[in-house]
C-alpha cells in the first residue's frame, strides 16, 4: 500500500514565540513547509499538556525551541504523543507583525495507509 498524505489534525499559531530571544536571528532558516519536531513536556509547572513546537529532529544540532502549541488547543495532541502516536508538525506561514514572529503551523498525523 502507497502511504497517504498525513492527515492535518491541527492548524494553529505557535505561542510564546516572543519568549524565545534566539528566534530572531533563526527565523531567516524557518521555511514554510518544513517538518517540525513536537515534544511533549509533561513536567510543565504551567500547563498539564505542554507541548513543545522544534525546528528539526532530535538529532540535529541546528534545530531550535520555536515555542508551544497554545494552551487552548494541545490537550489532544499531548494526550495522542502520550500514547505514542505518530505526530509531527510542518510550517504553513510565517510573517512578522511588529516584534513578534506569527508562526503558523499544522500538527500532522503521518500514520496513514491508503
């Protein structure tokens, strides 16, 4: 069988971008379309299903901390990372409006066969 194309479970804008002083100065390698890492922090002290949005793979030293998916909209998306279900993420847009980069990005669920 011939993998489908992931299905989109999620679009959102990634928050706490202003909070992520390094950003600037990556946003130039940011280019839309490119996969994202999620990583879930369960440990978070601020919110029960923190999950953390990251330029690349694990194992690249280049990627960086984007930010997290907000808080209104990750409890599902924890919930499935918890139980180990395939999620990743891609950039759709970006732009600055002012100081803060709008980061727009879709959560994906690559685990499809057709």
């Amino acid at each position: 069988m011939k993998p489908a194309t992931p299905l989109v479970l999620l679009e959102c804008l990634v928050a706490g971008t202003s909070h992520r002083p390094e950003l600037p100065k990556q946003e130039k390698k940011l280019q839309v379309g490119q996969a994202l890492r999620l990583v879930r922090e369960a440990d978070s002290k601020y919110d029960d299903w923190a999950v953390q949005v990251h330029s690349g793979a694990a194992d690249d030293k280049t990627s960086y901390w984007l930010g997290y998916l907000p808080e209104t909209r990750n409890e599902t998306v924890a919930r499935l990372l918890d139980a180990g279900y395939p999620l990743t993420a891609r950039l759709a847009h970006k732009a600055w409006e002012d100081d803060w980069l709008h980061l727009e990005i879709e959560v994906l669920w690559a685990d499809k066969v057709k």
